[in-house]
C-alpha cells in the first residue's frame, strides 16, 4: 500500500505535470472508482483548471479552480500515469517492461483528459482506489482528514504532543500506535518498520513503557526515515510507481522491508518476521530488544 513517500512523490509528480492544465473530459471505466455521477463530473471538473495539488496523509488533493476538490485515495493498489502526447512523462527511475505498455491497460478505472494533450490515467489492479468530488467546505469538514494525525515532516508533529498521544495508549504495542493515523499521518507498515528499528525499539513494546529520551528518538526516526524515502520517490513494489512510471530507489537502502531471514545490516543477526497489530512485521532481536 503506498504511504506517505510515495503519495507525496505522486503529489509531486502531479504537480509537474497536471498542476494548471484545463479538464477536458473524465471517463470512468469503473463506476465506483469515482463517487460523482456522471452528469455532476461532466458540470463542475470539466473545463476547470487545476490549480493545486496537496497531500494529507496518504490522500491526493487536487484543486479546482470552481472551489471543488477532488480526493485521491490511492489505497491498496492505486497507481496513477500521466502521459503527454502519447508518451509518458518520465523523470528518471527505472520502470519494469510492464509499466512500459501503452495506457490504458487493464488495470484503468479512471482517465483525466487535460489540455495540452496530457492524459492522467488511474490504474487500481484490485479496485479499491477511490476519487471523491467534495466543494471547499466539505474538504474542511470531511470527517476521515479531519481524524488525521500531524504531518510528519512538518513542525507541527513535534516531541511533546507525540509523547502525549504515546501515553493515552500507554498498553498498546507501539508500532499498532504510531500505525494508528490519528496518532501521526502517513505511517504505514513499511516506514513503521524502519522508523522502530533506527530508534532501536521492539515493535511489540508498550507505548507507555518508552522513556522521554527513547520517544524523541522515535520522532526523530520516524522524519529521518520519511525524509530519506521521500527523496528517494520513495520504495517501489509490484502496485507502485511514480506518475512517470518510474521506480522509487528507497529499497535498495531499507533495513527491513523484505529482508526476514536476511543479516541486520547494523548487527548482522538474522532479521524476524512475526506479526503485531494483525500485521507482518519485521525486526531485528539483538537491536530491538523487547525491554
């Protein structure tokens, strides 16, 4: 599932691409895909320019020039494509032989026209990805962004709320808190992961059991290692590429991420897989111990 690294790498793509491009026409090849009826695209996305496109969490916000919104939850397998001319737009990366087949492929649920013969495609292998229509006081309202936790990259995710949120769920294992997203925006399994194993913490520890110095290492952890995927376009899998197509590089440098059974790159003991909170987790037993 993508996490914020790759939302924000999509975002930024976007932003290169189709940030003041003119809606042409929208083609919904998979009705649920997008929660607006055809007639309501057709009267407030069509002809209207994109004027920005932000983030919240692991949601895609794109602006319209009418004062509507469209929201963009790539959820498990989204992938979004942009092409210009027929080609597609690429920026570096290496795309694997089929993110080279021509758009659209089997996989398009939904297809952006845009001026300037640019075409924004909305591939979603296993069709939970959603686009939904809202106008600006609904965006401020919406109840899912409104739960959401700080950003982590920005100055509002700081040391002492974080602690806070740490303590009001004091018996909960940690990598289930800072997985939970009103706690902080954006942290999914696989950052999850590595941010604990940076700040030498065992993903099955009680949140409230972290000292005042081990919580500020998390918070450090968890922006260092955001940070870090951020410029790399984040970590590429079978479901997620850049808008152009291209491969994040994050995995080459992670620690953990599909490395079970492999050597700790700090210690050289062999990475566990076990699950906490219903997930998959990997850890390492001698950097991470349990207490």
């Amino acid at each position: 599932m993508p996490e914020l690294p790759e939302v924000e790498t999509m975002r930024r793509g976007l932003l290169a691409t189709v940030a003041s491009k003119r809606v042409e026409g929208v083609d919904v090849l998979w009705e649920r895909s997008f929660d607006a009826p055809q007639s309501v695209i057709d009267r407030v996305v069509v002809d209207h320019r994109v004027v920005g496109i932000g983030r919240r969490g692991k949601v895609l916000i794109i602006d319209l020039d009418d004062g509507f919104h469209l929201l963009l939850h790539p959820r498990m397998t989204g992938q979004l494509v942009v092409t210009e001319h027929g080609s597609t737009r690429f920026a570096g990366g290496h795309p694997s032989r089929s993110m080279l087949a021509p758009m659209p492929n089997v996989t398009t649920r939904v297809i952006i026209r845009l001026s300037g013969d640019t075409v924004l495609f909305v591939n979603d292998q296993r069709k939970f990805a959603r686009i939904t229509l809202v106008d600006t006081p609904a965006l401020l309202a919406d109840p899912f962004l409104k739960r959401l936790g700080p950003e982590p990259l920005s100055e509002a995710f700081n040391v002492a709320d974080f602690r806070e949120q740490l303590r009001r769920h004091a018996r909960a294992p940690i990598k289930a808190v800072i997985l939970d997203q009103t706690t902080v925006a954006g942290v999914g399994n696989i950052y999850a992961d590595e941010s604990l194993h940076l700040a030498r913490i065992h993903p099955q520890r009680p949140a409230g059991t972290l000292s005042a110095a081990t919580v500020t290492r998390l918070h450090h952890a968890i922006r260092a290692v955001l940070s870090a995927a951020v410029e790399d376009g984040g970590t590429s899998f079978e479901d997620y590429a850049n808008v152009f197509r291209g491969r994040g590089s994050h995995l080459t440098g992670a620690r953990l991420f599909r490395r079970q059974a492999q050597p700790c790159l700090v210690c050289g003991t062999c990475i566990r897989r076990t699950r906490v909170a219903g997930r998959g987790t990997n850890h390492c037993p001698r950097c991470q111990r349990s207490q």
